[in-house]
C-alpha cells in the first residue's frame, strides 16, 4: 500500500535524516565501486565513463562547460576526458550551429547493446530487490528516487 504524497511541510526526525544519509552514502559508495567495474571493462575510468553518461542521456550535444559543470572537473580535466573518448571512439567534437566558436560534444557511433551484459548483475539485482517489495509499492519507490535525482540535479545546476 502506498503513501499519500506529502506536502513537505512536515518535519522528519534527526534520526531519520541520520539512517537515509548514512543508506545514501553506503549506496553511492557501492554505486561507484560497481560502475568503476563497469568503465574498467569497457576501457575507461570511472570519470570517463561518468562523463559519457552525461553526454548520452543529454538530449542534446553537450559543451565541454556543461560537462564540467555538471561532472564538478575542471575544464581542463574535461578536455582530457573528451580526449580519451574521443580515441576510443565514443564520442566527437562538433561545431556549434549557432555558435562557431563554441565545440559541442556529442555520441557517436555508440552501441549499448555491445556492453548490456556489463550490466547483466545490475539489472538482476534491481529485479531481486524489487521483488521484496509489493508491486503497489513500486511507484512509491520510484518517487523517492525522481525527487532525489530531481534534487540532485538542482543542487549541480546551481554549483
């Protein structure tokens, strides 16, 4: 049975922003061990292959800016990242349209399916946790998680 929405009014006890943060952390460790895994595989780093997730599920071609800002690296660091995919054939630079002076980045040539079974465990464990809930929870799950992405994602627009 899921949850009523909440208002965000209510106040939520120390001890509960102290449980979540500490499950939040141990996730985002785990998470980030998991995908290190995962670009070692495909050749990458771990900052690499985060960076070209950035870049494939943009809905557009991405400046080297926006890849630091929202990675958090340095524009120089950037260039070494575009660089290294740029060899492997992940991704290229492209003239702005409406800009030539800006270089946008953008995928290239890049098939998924090649590497799906990189994420095979992943998809399996999702499918093993998800079967501990009821399947009326889920949505409630899935909440949870668009708003902390949705939080995220504010909180590295801003810097």
């Amino acid at each position: 049975m899921s949850s009523p929405v909440r208002t965000g009014s209510e106040q939520v006890p120390a001890d509960v922003l102290e449980r979540f943060g500490r499950l939040g952390r141990e996730l985002s460790t785990m998470t980030v061990l998991f995908h290190a895994r995962i670009a070692e595989r495909m050749g990458l780093s771990g900052t690499d292959h985060k960076c070209l997730e950035l870049v494939m599920r943009a809905a557009a071609p991405l400046t080297a800016g926006r890849i630091a800002q929202q990675s958090g690296l340095s524009t120089g660091a950037v260039t070494g990242v575009i660089d290294r995919l740029e060899r492997r054939g992940f991704v290229r630079r492209i003239r702005d349209p409406h800009d030539r002076r800006k270089v946008l980045v953008e995928v290239v040539g890049f098939d998924e399916s090649r590497y799906l079974h990189l994420f095979r465990s992943m998809i399996e464990l999702n499918e093993r946790v998800l079967k501990r809930f009821a399947p009326e929870d889920w949505d409630l799950l899935e909440r949870y998680n668009r708003a902390m992405l949705d939080e995220f994602a504010r909180l590295l627009d801003e810097g």
